[in-house]
C-alpha cells in the first residue's frame, strides 16, 4: 500500500507515538488530520510540524465522535483511520476493587476498544469510497500475554485484537477494498510508561517499523519483543507470562 498521497486520520496524534507517526506520515508525503483532547498539545504540534491538519476531539465521548467526523468529511475525506489513542489507568489496572475501579476501568475500555469501534463505523462507508484505503489499530505484546499489574488495560487490547481480526476476515468475505492492519508494540518510551524501568523502544523505531509494514502489505507487524513473546507463548505460555510479569512485580500488588 503506498502512503504518498493520502490523507491520514491519527487519533491521539499530540504525543508519543501519533505525533511521531504523523511525523513519518508526512515525510512519506500523505496529508495528516491529527486529534487530541488537549487544545494546547495540538497547538504545539501544530507549531511543530505546520503541515497538519488538528482538531479537538475526545474518541471516548460519541458526540465528539460524530463531530469529528462530519469536519473530516468537511476537508475532503481520509483513506486511512489509524486508532492510535489509548490510555492507561493506574488505579484500574491491579485488578483489584476500590473507589474508582469500575468507573475509570469503563473510561479505559471506551477509548482502547469501543470507541475504536465507533469511529470504525462512523468512517467506514468513506474508506469504502476509495479505490486504496486502510484501517491500522494499534493493540500490543499485552494482547497475547496479560500484565499482572495493567490488568484492564490488557484486557481492552485482547479485544481490540480479537475485532481487528474479525473486521478484517468480514471485508474480505465482502471483497472489500479496505485493508485493515494491526500493530503490536512492546513496552514503548512514551509519557504513559515515563514511571516504568526495563527495556522499552522508541517512538522512532515503532514507528519506522510500522511504515514498513503497510509498505508491504503485512497486516499484523509484530515489533521488537512482540515477535519473541508470540513465538514463546505458543511454544511455552508459562515462561512467556514469566517473561512479561518477573516476580519484581508483585511487589507492587502488596502495596
């Protein structure tokens, strides 16, 4: 699939892993519409890279959603719908009851899976309409094995993983034209994991990889330690959970 002309939807693309996709996008020569809830984020990416296209938007809330959309189709239409957004709630994920749990964990799902979902078929007749389109959701190494201390956070991206496949197996039994990739990073260096120690990639690399991928049509682009955990949790799930929850982390489950 080539990227050079097309216009290209980023969904929490102010920071870490949007702005730099929008980055990479617009080197290769697409147009990029980039979204965000913060006014003053989009404003400096903006300032940063005057190319974009950026609008205020909250994919969690539906008449944010229904908005956004009507001011995409407003510019002219997009050929690629990246679900990039996500969040990661602390208080949700030791999937433990408290004060918040149940409240913030439905605020997590909304954003990483049903709100995929909604902005999936707000957008999807338009993708439809053009001859080369795409759909990319960003999942990750979570959705195969899940993390002891980000419990409803793996969760939403088991989801996501499960729809993207189906979504993708449905348009090809309705030969449509629209594909629909899905990315699956491992820990990356971004403002959601600055607290977090051990190994992780950057935006760059993630990103990189990602625009290969979609370069040569390879709809599941497995990154970095996402291709070893694949692999050892279908040969041997036990030490791949052991991998991805040392026994450090239950240290923070007693606190």
């Amino acid at each position: 699939m080539q990227l050079k002309g097309k216009t290209i939807l980023i969904t929490g693309g102010t920071a870490g892993i949007g702005l730099e996709a929008a980055k990479q996008f617009l080197d290769h020569g697409a147009k990029v519409i980039i979204t965000g809830r913060d006014q003053s984020k989009l404003e400096q990416a903006k300032k940063t890279y005057p190319a974009l296209t950026a609008i205020k938007s909250d994919i969690a809330d539906e008449a944010d959603s229904i908005s956004l959309f009507n001011q995409v189709k407003e510019l002219g239409g997009i050929d690629i719908l990246y679900n990039n957004a996500g969040v990661m709630i602390a208080s949700t994920n030791m999937g433990l009851a408290n004060d918040r749990h149940l409240t913030e964990a439905l605020y997590e799902m909304n954003v990483n899976y049903t709100g995929v979902i909604r902005l999936n078929n707000l957008f999807m007749e338009m993708l439809k309409s053009r001859k080369e389109s795409a759909i990319i959701n960003t999942t990750s190494l979570l959705a195969y094995v899940p993390s002891t201390t980000d419990a409803t956070y793996s969760a939403s991206k088991v989801a996501l993983r499960f729809y993207t496949e189906t979504l993708r197996k449905h348009l090809e039994i309705l030969n449509s034209t629209v594909k629909v990739f899905e990315l699956l990073p491992p820990v990356v260096s971004t403002e959601m994991t600055a607290s977090r120690k051990g190994k992780k990639i950057t935006p760059e690399v993630l990103v990189s990889q990602l625009i290969k991928g979609i370069l040569k049509d390879k709809l599941t682009i497995r990154v970095g330690d996402t291709k070893i955990i694949y692999m050892l949790n279908r040969l041997f799930p036990k030490l791949a959970f052991n991998l991805v929850n040392p026994k450090t982390t239950y240290a923070s489950l007693k606190q």
